[in-house]
C-alpha cells in the first residue's frame, strides 16, 4: 500500500497563458510542477492579476495549457473526454449563476448529469445522494426554495451540493468566496474543509482571504506575476517568509506574527503601556494606530496603566506626573490627544 | 388562481394539470377553428366533411377541407415551431429577450422573398404577386433559401465563436444588413411588389396548400421530436457554458444541434407563413410563468402546447366575422400578446431577476 495518497493534480513543467491571435502566446507562467493529493484542501492566493483564475481554467482543462502537462487522478488532461474529465473533476466558478425558475433541488440534480441517461432522468440512487449532498452543505429545508431568492452564500452551498453530486475525487472552486459577507466566508470555507476531510476529497480554491486560508488550508498555493509559485505548508511559507515577498507592498506590511497584514504608520512616539490580556492588546492596536509604539522601557513620556481586573479602566500618566483615570478607549485617544496638543503649545 | 392551485397540488401535480388544461384548450381551438369563420359551419358538419362524406353541402365540405383545416394545421404547427425555437434560443443565449428570429434566419428569409418579389418583378416585368399559386411557391422556396444561406453562415461561424453572446451579436447584425438590403430592393421597386412584399411580411396562416402542407409538416415534426431529444443538453446549458462542459455535456455539438434545430422550424415556417412575430418570444415566458420551472422536460412539451393554443386563438381572432376577410396574423399575435407578457411579468415574483 504505497501508493495510499493518489495525487489527482500533478503538472509537469507546465506553462499557462493565452494564445492572442496577433500577439502570439502571453505566457503568465512557466515550469509550474505542482502536486494535489486525496483529502487535501489546497488555496491559490495571490493578488489580482497574478493568473489564479488563468491557472485553474488550465487546471480543469477550460483554457489549454501552453506547454508542459497536467495530470488529473493520473489521467494527462488532453487525452480524456470530456465526459470522463466530468467524472474526475467538478468545478464551482466566481459567476452568480441566476436562472428564474429554478430550485436548489433542480440545480443540485444538475450535478448527477455525467450519470444520467440521455432523458436526464433521476433514478432513486441519483434523488438519495442529492439529498444527501444538500444535507451536508447544511441547506435542508430549501429544496424548493428558488436560487434567484436566496442570499449568495447559500447559492454558493448549493452550487458545492452540486459539485459534490457529481462525485469526482477532485473539486475546484474559483473565487467562491467573491460576493460573500465575512461570516459567510468562514462558513464556506469551514464546510470545504470539512468535505475535503470528511469526504476525503481533494479540493483547490482560489480566494483573497488571506487570513482565512492560513488558518485552514492544509497547502497553500502562491502566484504573483513575475514570479515564481510557490507552494506549501501555510506555516512553512509565513517562517520562509514568502508571504512577505509575495505581498508586501508600500504601506502594507505582513506581519509574521499574527499572520496578518498591517497598514504600516509612522511609529515614531513612543508610549509606555503597563497591562495584560486582550486589553492590553487592543489598547496596544488602538494607539499603533496613532502612531505610538509601544515600549516596555520606563521613560519619561505617556504611560497608559491598563486595569483589567474586575472594572477596566485606564490611566494614563504625563510627562508631567498627572493621572487621569478614564473608562473607554476612546475616551483615552481623545485624552491623549488633548495632552499632547497642549503639550507641544507650552 | 396561481396560489390557490399552488396551495393544493404540488409541483408534479400542478404540471400534469397545466400540461391536460393546455391540451384541452388546444383541441377546443382547433375545433372552433373549424366550425367559426365568414360562415359558421355546425359541428356535426365538420366532423362529416373530415370523414369524408360526400353527400354533404359541397362548399361546406370545400371550406373545411380546403381552407379551414390546412390553416389550422399550419397554425398548429408554427405555434408550435416557432415556441419550442424560442425556448431554445432564450436558453441556449442565456437571454429573456432571444427569440427564434434572434439569429438572423428571418431576416434571411426576407432577403430572399424580396429578392424574388421585388427583383423578378423588375425583371420579368410581371408583378409576381399576380402569379397566384407559382408566385406563392416560389415565394417560399426564395424565403426558405435565404433562411438556410444565413443559418449555414451562422452554423459556420458558431464553429469559430468560442462566446455565445458573440454569436448573438453576429446574428443580430446579419438581420441589420439583410434589412438594408431589403430597404434598398424597396426603394426600387414597383408599388405593386412591395404591396405584395409588405402583405408576406405580415404573416398567414392561410396560404398552404395541401401540397406545401407535404413539406411543412414533415420537416416541423422533425424539429419538434429533435427538440425532446436536446432536454438534457438544454437543462445544463442554462447554467452557462463552462458548467455545461464541466458536467461532461459536447458544447459544440450541443450548440450545432440547438442551433440546427430551431434554425430548420425557423426557417420552414417563415418560408411558408411569413415572419411571424412574438410567438417565438412570449410562449415561452407565458409557459414558465405558468409552469414555473426551469426544466425542459416539462418545458418542451409545455410550449409546444402553449404555442398551439396562442397560434390556433390568433387565427380565430384574425378570421373573425366582422374583419373582411382575415387580419394579419402579426397583428393579432402581437396585440394580443403584449399585453398578456406584459401582465404575466408584473405578476411574477421574479422581478428582481429577469434572468432566463
């Protein structure tokens, strides 16, 4: 049992790009060699422009690849049908898919059409993994409800029960989190992950969310134009420091840290804060981004005491020695503000 | 009533109803069809003329047979035709506003009917629309050759045009410079011929002959049993045509056939009826307004009936008593229908979404 984990991507040397009929080949990337593997759940991040989209429509075979090659459950793409592709890869696209008249029942039934004859007809087997799959995405209850009346986070769940019906061990999703409110998004992300667990599916997605893909996936894919992919284990690609060389621009800055993106101040005040916990932390936020650096040094400038024991409060000392105790963040800033407007007229 | 049957049948049952409603209502048509006219005809009169009863007043039996009931088969058929080439086209362009006329075919018809009507005219010097029953024949093999020229071209090119709303647009320019064209043989020809040319284009039901009948009901049964066989491409394409091919679906071959198909019951009924306006458009939006569903199984064979019903109605309006002789049928289709669209659209509850 060597052969446990299947890869079901694997490229060679592949190029991807567009065939211009005047400009000739606009090659985006080249000498990619990826692999995907059953039960991982894989995100292509990388800015706009950067070919995350050019690289899945090559991966599922809607664009031809430039050179090089790409193998599905082992398969080389160009030497499959289109029906056998169908049953080894399902797509989820960024479009809204808005047809009148048609029920999630409808549109999840759809996926079942590589194994329907030639009516379209739905055998019992067909009726049970439909239910099955509108079950697992969480959407029972709306089999009737139609997809132009539901939010698109829910019409994304149903266009993943259909992908999921189609039964293919590889599913590609591009951008499904595009049109999504924040809670959504983890919520979609969360229920892949889960399905590539679960299911032991494997699934590729691309996405913006930066944060959200570090905490989940299991591989993360990065493109930027220019650039060569790389790809890995979300952690071992922030310790590379990867993500840095990948998205860090002017004024934006990835923090190794927190794996976040901060907006990079001019932290040139320093400021003494004295506390523990998350209000520590936040106050510590709040004034970065008043351009205060925070300094455990005692020196003789602001010093802000934060109680977080029973009532919160803060203090915060001058340079002059004055205390004042203040209850909100906010009434902090405005606080500090005032002190040292009028510090800098004395 | 809508919500009222919603509330007690479900959706299986709410389609077999629609669908024996339709049925019904189709048959009664037909049958009014043959008994109402200049001359009211009773039934039992109509039903011995079609048996074949000679002893029976013979201009009677001369009405039903060689007037009333050609023109009631060819107004089944084109309704029917015409509804299902609709469908196709508003699913297969993903666009509520496509119709069988969308890709140019009619417009190519009319080419060659003004080709024929106007330019052989000047030619010959004879106004064909004196010729009677040559004229009227080769009137359409002229509309059915321009048709198939424009549909070969569009064929042609839906090879090459990876983007359906490419193709649209192509289609939608053919018709632009068949126009022109047209325009152009009008403004030249005698007021006798474009009198004849502006009466084609209104549109008839009432000039097959039981030998034309031998080509037309051939061909629009062909396209009408082909359609049955294109659901499942049908159903997928309605989700655009990456899903399509991602779900295992040729698209090309699938595009070829939608296209082939509507273009064949396009191409035929206008060549024989005239360009006949709106049915293609309205029957479907009229059937998923009812059927509300997005399914062409139910669909196909729903607009084949609701197609019937609407084509069958307009002629009986159009011959009505009082309208010295009959009304153009593009008229009546168009008057009526607008406003039934009209008032199905606002009372749906789709209206944030158009869609397809």
């Amino acid at each position: 049992m060597q052969e446990e984990k299947k890869s079901l991507i694997e490229t060679r040397d592949l190029s991807i790009g567009y065939h211009h009929p005047r400009h000739g080949q606009k090659v985006l990337h080249s000498n990619i060699c990826v692999k995907l593997e059953a039960g991982e759940f894989a995100c292509v991040l990388g800015p706009n422009g950067s070919g995350k989209s050019t690289l899945l429509q090559t991966l599922c075979g809607f664009l031809p690849r430039l050179s090089g090659e790409v193998c599905i459950a082992g398969k080389q793409i160009d030497k499959v049908s289109n029906r056998q592709l169908s049953l080894l890869a399902s797509v989820v696209l960024t479009e809204r898919v808005t047809v009148s008249n048609m029920t999630v029942f409808d549109l999840v039934s759809l996926g079942r059409t590589p194994y329907t004859g030639f009516f379209g007809r739905l055998k019992s087997r067909d009726l049970e993994l439909v239910t099955e799959a509108i079950q697992s995405v969480g959407l029972e209850g709306f089999e009737e409800r139609l997809i132009t009346n539901m939010s698109d986070g829910e019409r994304q769940k149903a266009m993943i029960a259909k992908a999921l019906v189609q039964e293919t061990p590889l599913i590609v999703l591009d951008e499904p989190t595009a049109f999504l409110d924040l809670p959504s998004r983890i919520e979609i992300m969360h229920l892949l992950r889960k399905l590539a667990h679960q299911h032991n599916k494997a699934i590729l997605l691309s996405t913006h969310d930066l944060d959200l893909a570090l905490q989940m996936a299991d591989k993360v894919w990065l493109l930027a134009e220019g650039r060569k992919m790389e790809t890995g284990t979300p952690e071992d690609l922030v310790l590379t420091n990867e993500f840095r060389r990948f998205f860090e621009r002017e004024g934006i800055l990835f923090d190794n840290d927190t794996g976040q993106f901060t907006v990079e101040k001019q932290k040139v005040k320093t400021i003494r804060i004295v506390g523990k916990g998350i209000e520590y932390k936040w106050v510590s936020r709040a004034l970065a981004r008043r351009g205060f650096a925070a300094s455990d040094e005692p020196f003789s400038g602001f010093q802000v005491e934060v109680k977080s024991d029973g009532k919160r409060e803060y203090l915060l000392t001058g340079p002059d020695g004055k205390i004042q105790k203040l209850r909100t963040i906010e009434d902090l800033l405005t606080q500090l503000e005032h002190e040292e407007a009028t510090l800098l007229t004395e | 009533m809508q919500q009222f049957l919603e509330k007690y049948l479900s959706g299986r049952q709410l389609t077999v109803f629609w669908l024996s409603g339709l049925a019904v209502l189709s048959l009664t048509l037909f049958v009014l069809n043959l008994i109402l006219g200049s001359v009211n005809i009773p039934f039992w009169s109509v039903i011995q003329a079609l048996a074949g009863d000679l002893q029976m007043d013979d201009s009677w039996r001369l009405i039903v047979l060689k007037s009333r009931l050609p023109q009631a088969i060819t107004a089944i058929l084109a309704g029917a035709g015409l509804a299902v080439g609709g469908l196709q086209m508003q699913t297969l362009f993903r666009n509520p506003l496509a119709g069988p006329s969308i890709l140019g075919i009619s417009s190519g018809a009319g080419l060659g009917v003004a080709l024929v009507l106007l330019v052989a005219g000047k030619i010959g010097g004879v106004a064909l629309s004196h010729l009677g029953f040559t004229g009227h024949l080769s009137v359409a093999l002229a509309a059915f050759a321009g048709a198939s020229l424009v549909l070969t071209m569009v064929l042609f090119l839906s090879r090459h045009l990876k983007d359906n709303a490419m193709l649209l647009i192509v289609g939608i320019m053919v018709g632009y410079a068949a126009s022109a064209l047209v325009g152009i043989l009008k403004f030249y020809s005698m007021k006798e011929d474009v009198h004849a040319y502006v009466i084609w284009g209104l549109g008839s039901f009432s000039t097959v002959s039981w030998s034309q009948m031998s080509v037309l009901f051939p061909v629009v049964t062909l396209g009408l049993f082909g359609s049955f066989f294109l659901v499942k491409p049908l159903n997928v394409m309605l989700l655009g045509e990456q899903y399509a091919g991602n779900l295992g679906i040729n698209i090309s071959l699938s595009r070829l056939l939608i296209i082939l198909c509507t273009g064949l019951l396009t191409a035929t009924i206008t060549a024989f009826c005239g360009p006949i306006a709106f049915l293609g458009l309205a029957v479907p939006h009229l059937t998923k307004g009812l059927f509300r569903t997005s399914d062409h199984k139910v669909l196909i064979p729903a607009v084949i009936l609701a197609g019937i019903a609407v084509a069958l109605f307009s002629n009986l309006i159009a011959r009505l008593p009082g309208f010295d002789g009959a009304l153009p049928i593009n008229a009546v289709t168009s008057m009526i229908g607008a406003p039934v669209v009209i008032w199905v659209i606002l009372k749906g509850k789709n209206l944030r979404t158009p869609g397809v």
